[in-house]
C-alpha cells in the first residue's frame, strides 16, 4: 500500500486584504481523463497547462505502467504517446496514490483488456468505496474482486458487454468508469443519472473522436471505438480557484481576477452561491476549447455577506466547495446550511466530522448532520490549531477561514494540498494583503 506522508505545519496569519491576479494550474478532474484517454489513443498527445497535483500525475503514472510513453517536458508541458488500444499486462501494482477518480474512472478504463490488474492506493483511498464501480462493471461481464468493498481492488479484465445503467448515486466518476468501459465494449452502452455530475468525460471523449449521446439526463456510447491523440489546454481548475473566491469573499475591498479558468457550467454552481453570498463575479473573454468553457473572471466583495442553504442536487454539484463554504460560513451574515451530502463522509476524509471538528478548533459553533451541517453566521474566530486529517480540501479550506481569524492559525497536515493544488500557499501568501 503506498503511503501519505503528514506533519508539516503552515502558520496562517490574519490578513487586511485579498488582491491581485492569478493564473492556476489545470483542472484536476480534466487532467485525468486527458490522461487516461491519451493513454489508450493512437498517437501522441500534447496537454499545456496540465493539473500540478499530485492525484493526475497518479493518473500518469499508471498509463506509463500499462505501456504510454509519458514525457514531462521542461516548459511544463506533458506529452502522452498512446497504446492505441492495446495495453499490456502490467508487472506490478497500479499505484493510484490518494486519488479516487485515478482508481475508480480507470478500472472502467482496463475492464475490457484481457489481463490482470491490481489496483492500489495509500491509506485514504483504502477507506473509500469501491462496490459502486464494481457492480456495473460486473454487469458488463468484469470480475472484480474487493476487500470488503474497498481497494486493493483486482481487476480480471476481458472483452465486455453494454449495460444500461440507472446510478443510484450522483458520481461523475462511476459515469466515467462506465463511458470508458462502453467505449470498448461490444453493444451501445447508456447511463441515466438523477443529478447532471460534471461533464468532463463526455467532453474528453469526443474530443479523442468518439461519438457519444446526450439525451437531458442519459448518454449512450457505442462500443468499438478507437480514439486519436489531441493537442489541448486544460482550463485553470475552478475547484481550486474555489479557495481564493472565498477568500475574496471575506474582505470588502478584495479585488481577485483569475485568468484562464474552467467555466463548465457542471462546476460553475459555486458562482451562482458565492454571488447569492455577496461577491461579485464579472466574467470576460469566455471562449470554448475542445467543449470545455474557458474565461476571465474579476471578483470583488460586496461589505455585507449574507448567507446560504445548500441542498439536493446543489449539494452533488459542489462537493469538492462544500469544506471551504463551511469553513468561512462563521463569517456571513445568515451562516450556512448544508444538507445531502452524505457523500462528504466518504471523501478523502470524513469532511463533515472534520470541518466541524476544525470549526470548533478555531472556536466557532457548528451542528453536525447525518448529511450535512449547520454553520451559524456572526461568529467570530480565534484562530488555533486545525489538522488536515491528511485531506487536501480540508488544509486548504482553514488556511482561507484563517484569514479573517483575530489570531494565529497553525495548518497541521498542511502538505496534503500538493494533492491536488501544490501552488495553494505560495499563491495564497502572495495574494493575501497583511
Ligand atoms: C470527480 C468527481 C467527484 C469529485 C472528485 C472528482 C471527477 O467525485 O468529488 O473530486 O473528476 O469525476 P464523485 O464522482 O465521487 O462524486
């Protein structure tokens, strides 16, 4: 099992101001499947601002076991030469580090390749479920065998069949792994899904060149497909550029602008709440890049923020937002309310026990939920020790809450940010006025 290192510790200090511009690293959710499918495509792949978290280099990683030739070029663009698809039986473990989507959107990926394949991953990721990937690619005629649900996960691929599939649970990454399945399967694949989960992955296909059905909330993809290399930007990720919204947010006089971000109206729902909040969002220059939406966007706060509810399909919609909006819900006006999303407590970490943990630790009230929380508005934060529980998302969303505390914060397991975003701090420091 690969292992997470912890321990270093980020001392936050209260700021007066958040200003200046940005340009981030590529989108996470983007990177990986521009990796996994220049994997598997003929030809060579050029990405230009691909993600720097550690959680999709996991992604390349495990195409250059299954036989990509993967070159990190030192004007940090990435090529990718594909197996065009035909990968081969790897000799060791597919270490897919602490990255959920690297495991779950892959293994649909291999199914129908005629070898064996372990999949691993660090401690974290061992906690996550897997049955839900699982069940759908044994329907289609892969077996899998768990650990009581979790990784190691071993994959005995092999020629599959279409499935059409309801997805009991909004996952953007049980739809990938089923996309990626159906595109090699033998048969005309579809999924429905009750809450529209981000769109990536149909955008991705087609761009490789396959041809794949959009019915309101179903999508169908025919088996056999071959798909051809491609040239691309990945947009700045808007789950990382979440952070520093917030942190706008949090001072009237605040003036962010962030260059080339991913706009995908499938991850855009945080605009919509922090607007609803108080901040002030002009976007410019929106333009499409391989279905992807990518634009300009100026923010500024307004002095009184007032406060949100959070629930149903918003909820899945803004998973990867909901620990940062919790932790700076003390400072609005109303608070914030969050409520199904049970999913939280699978993540990295158990993100409702640890934001209302860390809440608490910087001395604000918090009601914890079964699905969700409750975060009063009004309150005022001391600062203290919050810890990370190793989750990149938690680091992150308390080195935000600790702008507007009265003292000090110490980030404990403040590494863990690398995970998806390793520029956070630098970033964070240089935008943050004290
Ligand atoms: C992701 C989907 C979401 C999200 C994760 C990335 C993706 O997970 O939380 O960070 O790239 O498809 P689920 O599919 O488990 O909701």
């Amino acid at each position: 099992m690969s292992q997470t290192a912890q321990n270093s510790v980020q001392t936050i200090l209260p700021a007066k101001s958040f200003r200046g511009s940005v340009r981030l690293p590529g989108d996470k959710s983007i990177s990986h499947r521009y990796a996994m499918l220049a994997g598997i495509a003929e030809g060579t792949s050029r990405f230009t601002n691909f993600s720097t978290g550690a959680d999709p280099h996991s992604s390349l990683a495990c195409m250059e076991a299954l036989g990509a030739k993967v070159e990190k070029h030192a004007d940090g663009t990435i090529s990718v030469t594909g197996t065009a698809g035909d990968f081969r039986q790897p000799n060791q473990p597919l270490d897919c580090g602490n990255s959920g989507s690297t495991m779950r959107m892959l293994s649909g990926l291999i199914g129908p390749h005629p070898h064996t394949f372990t999949l691993i991953g660090d401690d974290s990721l061992t906690l996550r479920p897997m049955e839900r990937i699982r069940k759908p690619l044994a329907q289609m005629g892969a077996r899998i065998d768990l650990v009581d649900g979790h990784a190691p996960m071993t994959v005995h691929g092999g020629p599959l069949k279409a499935i059409s599939f309801d997805t009991p649970i909004p996952s953007a990454q049980v739809k990938t792994a089923i996309l990626f399945a159906g595109l090699q399967a033998e048969g005309r694949t579809s999924i429905s899904e009750s809450v529209r989960t981000r769109d990536h992955s149909e955008h991705a296909l087609r761009a490789f060149g396959a041809t794949l059905e959009r019915d309101s909330n179903s999508m169908s993809i025919e088996g056999g497909q071959k798909l051809k290399a491609i040239d691309a930007t990945v947009p700045g990720d808007m789950s990382s550029a979440a952070f520093f919204l917030c942190a706008a947010l949090l001072f009237p006089d605040s003036n962010l602008v962030i260059d080339d971000l991913g706009m995908n109206p499938t991850r855009a729902a945080l605009l919509d709440v922090l607007s609803g909040i108080g901040l002030r969002i002009k976007p410019l220059n929106i333009e499409d890049q391989h279905g992807e939406m990518i634009g300009t966007i100026q923010v500024n706060s307004s002095a009184q923020l007032s406060g949100a509810e959070i629930n149903g399909a918003l909820s899945a919609q803004l998973i990867d937002e909901l620990p940062v909006l919790a932790a700076i819900a003390p400072y609005t006006r109303d608070g914030i309310r969050i409520r199904d999303a049970k999913e939280l407590r699978v993540k990295e970490s158990d993100r409702i026990a640890l934001t209302a943990q860390n809440l608490r630790a910087m001395g604000a009230e918090v009601v914890e939920h079964e699905d969700g929380m409750d975060v009063p508005g009004g309150q005022t934060l001391r600062g203290g020790k919050v810890d990370s529980g190793t989750d990149h998302r938690i680091a992150m969303a308390f080195s935000v809450a600790a702008l507007r505390a009265q003292g000090p914060t110490e980030v404990h397991g403040a590494e863990a940010a690398a995970i998806s975003f390793p520029e956070f701090y630098t970033l964070l420091n240089s935008l943050a006025e004290r």
